[in-house]
C-alpha cells in the first residue's frame, strides 16, 4: 500500500474552508468598490469648465469606468472560483489535482485555494 494522501482530512478542509471564505468576502468588498466606481455618475464639478478639458476629462473617465468593469468581471470570476473551491470542499475533492489526480501542495492552495492543478500539471501546460 502506498503512503501517497488522496484526498486532505477533515481539519486541513475546514482550514482551506477558512482561508476561502475570508478571500471571498474580501474579494466581495473590492468588487463592490469597483462596482461603485463605475457606476458612479458624478461629474466631479466639470460643468464650469472649459470644453476642451471638460471633453478631456469624460474621456479619461470612460476610460477609468471601462478598466474598473474590466477588474469587476475579473473579481466576479475570481469569486465564482473560489465558490466552486467551497463545493470541492463539500464534495471531498478538494485539492485534488484534476490532470494528475494526486493532491495539490498544501502550500499552494494556501496562496491561491480555488487550484484544480498541482504545480506539476500547471507546467506541462
């Protein structure tokens, strides 16, 4: 019989379970920030200015507004991620490398717990 762990015991899953759930609300709070940026419709005071710089300035804000959708649809992928990571949890597959089936480091999935692939695999990529 091999030493090789398939599967984390209880303790290790809810200590990933812990690690998930405060990214996840953290990652809430930034995606409601971003969020608010964007849809912000204040004109920050520009009425009175010139047309040149008041077209300067509306462009530079679109221009804000589309990068901060851009980092909101990031966050709400990352979130998604880390939700499935959740369900991993709940199914007993977590940390389980889907490419090579064996477990993920533990020290990975401490830095980034929504993986499904080992160091090896993310490689050979």
């Amino acid at each position: 019989m091999s030493d090789v762990k398939v599967k984390y015991s209880e303790e290790d899953l809810l200590e990933f379970k812990e690690i998930i759930n405060k990214k996840i609300a953290r990652a809430q709070e930034d995606l409601e920030l971003l969020e608010g940026a964007y849809k912000n419709n204040a004109d920050n005071g520009t009425e009175d200015t010139s047309h040149s710089f008041k077209s300067f300035d509306e462009g530079s804000e679109t221009m804000a507004k589309e990068a901060n959708v851009q980092l909101a649809i990031r966050q709400e992928k990352f979130i998604r991620d880390l939700k499935n990571a959740l369900l991993r949890i709940e199914n007993r597959t977590y940390g389980v490398c889907r490419v090579t089936g064996k477990l993920i480091q533990k020290e990975r999935l401490k830095l980034v717990p929504h993986a499904t692939l080992s160091i090896e695999a993310k490689r050979a990529q």
